[in-house]
C-alpha cells in the first residue's frame, strides 16, 4: 500500500497493538514521513466506516436456522421430504382454492387435478393406507410430470 516499510505497522499502531517505545518511534516517524501520514488516515477512515456501517453478519441463531433447513433438504428422508412438500401444497391450494373461488363460474380449471392435490384436499377422509410415503410419491410424480421429466 505505501512505498514506506513501516507503513507495515500502522494497523498494528492504529489498533493499539505496538510497544510503547515502537509507539513513540511510529509517532516520531509520521511527522516526516507523508506516506505513513496517509496510510494511517487511510486505516482511520476504513475503521470509522467499518464501525458505523451497519453489520452485514447473520446472528448465530440466523445461521443455525439455515444450516438445518439445508441439512434436512441434503439428507431428507421422504417422510420429511413429505412435510416439506405438504407445507408447499398447502400453500399453494390455498392460492389456487382463492383463484378457483374468484373465478367460479367464469372459467373451468384446465388441468385435470392432481392424485396429490385430491388427496391433501380430501386429507382428512384419506385411508389410513395412504401414508405420508404415498403422499409424497403423489406429490414427487406430479412435480416431475409438470417439470417434464418424464
Ligand atoms: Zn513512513
């Protein structure tokens, strides 16, 4: 940064981290040396920006928070798979069933509906043999039909 070698131990000096006898040295030297005058203007100005900007970093709680959302989508087992995909289902038949309310009357769904979307619909009358494991076999064929995958 600085033609200087002792510009090396600014930030040392600027963070209070030299001797007291390097300290008095450094301070002799900057009255003479404008390159060292600069570099610790420069360090000064850095550490006033850096302790007013706003702190970009997550809260560790933040980040334990996505460490196990991304754990459970790396190693999830299909009844977890299941639950993630129901929370999405649920969400979007409340989106669809506000759409269908609005537009009754006036145009007929074009897709035919899906085994799944049935089921999640009709949840509460499913047999006790559709398990969370056929709701996501439903679930996981119907998203690849429409992603076209077959
Ligand atoms: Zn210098």
């Amino acid at each position: 940064m600085s033609e200087c070698e002792r510009a090396q131990r600014l930030s040392a000096y600027h963070d209070g981290e030299v001797s007291e006898a390097e300290r008095v040295s450094l301070e002799a030297h900057l009255q003479g040396c404008p390159a060292c005058a600069a570099e610790l203007n420069r360090l000064r100005r850095l550490s006033d920006l850096l302790s007013a900007a706003p702190r970009p970093e997550m809260s560790a709680e933040a980040l334990a928070r996505l460490h196990r959302a991304a754990d459970a989508l790396v190693t999830a087992d299909l009844g977890r798979m299941a639950k993630a995909l129901m929370a999405v289902a649920a969400s979007i038949l409340i989106v669809s069933g506000v759409w269908l309310w609005q537009s009754r009357g006036r145009t007929q769904p074009t897709e035919p509906i899906p085994a799944w979307e049935t089921a999640a619909v009709t949840y509460q009358g499913v047999p006790a043999s559709a398990s969370d494991e056929q709701l996501a076999r439903w679930i996981v064929q119907d998203l690849e039909r429409k992603n076209g995958h077959d």
